[in-house]
C-alpha cells in the first residue's frame, strides 16, 4: 500500500502552516482549512489544496492533522470533524491540549469509528519548518503506527509513550523544563549584564559545560539582542503552564519551582506582553531588577 495519504490539515498558524508544507514536499495530498484565508492561500502556493470549512477539509481524508491553539479550539472543531470525516479516518492532534480533554476526545472519536493519537511537538518554529520536531504520541499501538508515515514528514523523534493522553502528559512536563530553563537564561543573562561581562562569550563556553542547553542554543541570542518575535507566544506558554499547573494539582504532585515560573510568565502577559516569544521571561527580570 502507497504511504501516500490525503491528510486535511486544520490551523495553519506558526507551527501547522510549515507542517502543511512539509506534508506537500513528502508527497502526500494535503487539504489546509485556517480560521483566516490567507494562511489557506499559503499553504494553496505551496502545492495544497484550500477548504473553506472543516467539514470541506476533512471529508474524504484518510488522516486529519489539527493544530490549534488550546482545549477549547480543538474541542470546538471535534463536531465538525467527527461527523463530516470517513469512518476508519486517522484523527491526529497535534496541538498541545489538557491530557483529560484529549482522552475524552480519543473517547467520542472511537464512538463514531474514527481512531485518535494525541500527538504534541516539541521544537517550535524552527523544528516545524525544518521538519525535526519530537512527537510524543498517546493512543493505541495500532493507531500510532498507523499515524507513522504522516509524523515522520513533519518530525525526526517519534516516541509512543503510552495510551491516550499521555501524549499531552508528557509535553506537559516538557513545558514544564522548557519555562523554567529559560526563566534560569533570562537571569543569568542579566546578572551577567549587569556585571559588564560579554553575554555572547559567556553564553559560549555555558554552552559547552554541564550548563549547555537548548534554550541557550536556540534562544540566547535572541534574548541578548533584545529580539522577541514569536516563536511561542508567552499566550500559549501561559495556556500550557495552567495545564502543568492543574496536573499536577490533580496528582498531587508538588512542583515548587514550575508553581513561580507559572506565577511569572502570568506576570509577563498581564503586563501586555503575551504576544511576545516566550524567552521575553528576560523583560520581567530586567523589571524586577530595576533595569527597565
Ligand atoms: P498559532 O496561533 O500560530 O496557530 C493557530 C492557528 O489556528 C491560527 O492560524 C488560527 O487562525 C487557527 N485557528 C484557531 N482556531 C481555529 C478554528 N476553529 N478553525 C480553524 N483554524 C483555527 O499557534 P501555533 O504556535 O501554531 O501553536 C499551535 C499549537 O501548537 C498550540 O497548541 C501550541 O501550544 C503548540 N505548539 C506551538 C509551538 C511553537 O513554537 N509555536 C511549539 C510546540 C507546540
């Protein structure tokens, strides 16, 4: 059997419109459906095809492909996509979502003859374009070996980790380690400013220590240069952070640490900056030192 699949892809935003894109380049038939037309008209430029609803997209697709931004956006397509797309369809979600929503999603899909994998990415912009995101996949055997083929265009490390919703358990953490290590760069950046030390040759031997990390690979320069262009929106991190946050409430978990840098990435968005690249964290240090 060809790998070659129709997949409709829904929300064609920072991380689903390069995703779209490197369906297209591995040859499959790729059908994109945004909120907003001229991310349709991009993915149509590229060699996609247009749909002007989620039912026109996901109807006669063998795999759909979401990528929204939080529960809500995902639950609120659920009832298009579940009674518009083929039974025996393959339903990836990609999006990063509350782990309980997508276990009650994979629940109502199974219901209507629709397999579901929650399949999160971690990787962000550049991973998405360069198509070498890690996937970490929730569902059943069958089903994440099914979905295989459509995640190897858009990703290079693709891990079952278990069964439905643990998917989002485990990006869960992931944002977890990824906001509290950039909130550890956004200090030390400023307390080495402040002592007149060059940031750019410091960054460069912690690199290369026990220090070394992939914030300061993909995002110290950036922050030395004062350059926030998302990215991740502080917004998302925000929404992922409340995830982590309630998780780990419900587990009863103590997760000190991710609790403060919950609190401080609340701060940097209410202080208007939530459509900012997260590493940004770097503006509320320099605030709280007196820098700014
Ligand atoms: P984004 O806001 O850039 O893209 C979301 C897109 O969905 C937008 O184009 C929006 O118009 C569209 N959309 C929203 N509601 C819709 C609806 N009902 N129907 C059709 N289209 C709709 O967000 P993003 O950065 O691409 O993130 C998407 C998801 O991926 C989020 O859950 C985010 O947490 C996760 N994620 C993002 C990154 C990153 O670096 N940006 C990395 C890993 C995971």
């Amino acid at each position: 059997m060809s790998e070659q699949r129709t997949v409709a892809v829904i929300g064609l935003g920072i991380m689903g419109g390069p995703m779209a894109a490197n369906l297209v380049r591995a040859g499959h038939d790729v059908i994109g459906y945004n909120r907003s037309r001229e991310k349709v008209d991009a993915l149509v430029a590229q060699g996609g095809r247009g749909a002007g609803s989620v039912a026109e997209a996901v109807t006669g697709a063998d795999v759909v492909l979401t990528m929204l931004p939080d529960s809500p956006d995902v639950e609120g397509v659920a009832g298009d996509l579940l009674a518009n797309a083929r039974p025996g369809a393959l339903w990836i979600d990609a999006s990063t979502i509350r782990p309980d929503v997508a276990a009650r999603l994979n629940g109502a899909a199974t219901e209507r003859g629709i397999r579901m994998v929650d399949a999160p990415v971690s990787g962000g912009e550049a991973g998405a374009v360069e198509g070498s995101l890690s996937i970490m996949v929730g569902g059943t055997a069958e089903d994440v070996e099914a979905a295989r083929p459509v995640l190897d265009a858009v990703g290079s490390t693709i891990v079952h980790v278990g069964p439905a919703g643990s998917g989002q358990t485990v990006k869960a953490a992931n944002q977890l380690i990824v906001a509290g290590t950039i909130q550890l760069v956004a200090e030390a950046l400023v307390f080495l400013d402040a002592h007149g030390v060059d940031a750019e040759a410091a960054v460069e031997v912690l690199a290369g220590g026990l220090a070394g990390n992939r914030i300061l690979d993909r995002k110290a320069a950036g922050m030395i240069a004062g350059d926030y262009t998302p990215g991740f929106r502080v917004d998302l991190h925000h929404k992922d952070l409340g995830i982590v946050t309630s998780a780990a409430r419900e587990a009863g978990v103590a997760i000190p640490l991710g609790a403060v840098v919950a609190q401080l990435m609340g701060a940097l968005r209410a202080r208007g900056h939530g459509s900012l690249d997260h590493s940004a964290l770097r503006l509320l240090v320099e605030e709280l030192s007196g820098l700014k």
